[in-house]
C-alpha cells in the first residue's frame, strides 16, 4: 500500500506544475506557522543563544 502511494505521489509531483507548487505553497506555511510559534515561546535565553549564533 505505501508503495502505491509514494508511486501516486512522485507521478503527480513528475507531471503537474500545479502539484508542485501546491507542495511548496503547503512547506511555506508549515514554515511560517513553525516560525510563529517559535517566536510567541521563546525565552531570554533562546534570544540570547539566538543572537549569538547570527
């Protein structure tokens, strides 16, 4: 069954443009929403070694 699946999804992803696109549209958000939470959670101490890594 898995492999089915991940024959599904390489042919979509080989074939459509559209598929693709909606694959990095959905990254992108998961990126941002990541991003967002990270951001509402963080702590002195995350800004700080944050600050020093960049």
């Amino acid at each position: 069954m898995k492999d089915d699946l991940r024959s599904t999804d390489r042919y979509w992803l080989a074939n459509y443009l559209e598929s693709q696109l909606d694959l990095l549209e959905s990254r992108h958000a998961l990126e941002v929403i990541s991003t967002h939470f990270s951001a509402l959670w963080d702590t002195e101490e995350d800004l700080t070694r944050m600050c020093e890594c960049h």
